[in-house]
C-alpha cells in the first residue's frame, strides 16, 4: 500500500494535467488559480453580503441575481455568505465605461 497524498499533492497534479472535463473545470476555477500561484489569502479579503450591498448601493434581491447568475463568485458558510474584495474590484472593472453614448434613447 502506497502512502496517502497530501491535497496540494492531488491539486497540483490535476492542474498540471486534467484529465477529465471535472478535472479541467476545476483547474479553471480561481481560487486554483490562487493556489498554483501561492497566493496567500487572508480573511480582510473577504466581505459579507451586507457590506457588498452597502459599498456597491444595491438591493439584496440584486446581489441575489448576481450570485445566481455567475457575475459574482462566493463563498457559503451555514448560510453566511462571503465575497472575495478582487472579484468585486474585477467586476467594476470589466464593466467600466470611459465614454457617454450619444443620443441614448433618442426615438428618431
């Protein structure tokens, strides 16, 4: 009988080389990502839902439909949910608009 791996043994060699679509929708995930690159994180990294909806000014039937839609990953505890700082600051990012868009709602 062979010794047991440690995890970060298993998650290497899955990231390294997936084998399955399992195996390659996991090395996609970023918090693999996070582990492959030894980030550390910490907790002041995380956020509650209340904070989230405090800092961006929205509805928690809002940061409902984010969730269930896929725009905002989490994390669930019991029913305490938690979001990570990053995934909030990319999504302001992403969704950033530099110019005015001329004419809005015109109906010429």
């Amino acid at each position: 009988m062979s010794n047991p791996k440690h995890i970060s043994e298993i998650l290497r060699e899955i990231a390294q080389n997936p084998q399955s679509d399992f195996e390659k929708t996991i090395a996609q995930l970023p918090c693999m990502q996070a582990f492959l690159e030894n980030k550390e994180v910490s907790l002041e990294d995380w956020i509650d839902g209340q904070d989230v909806m405090h800092t961006l000014h929205i509805s928690p039937r809002t940061l409902q439909t984010l969730r269930s839609n896929g725009t905002l990953p989490y994390s669930r505890i019991g029913n305490k949910i938690y979001y990570r700082r990053q995934d909030i600051i990319k999504i302001l990012s992403d969704n950033y608009t530099m110019f005015k868009i001329r004419n809005y709602g015109d109906n010429k």
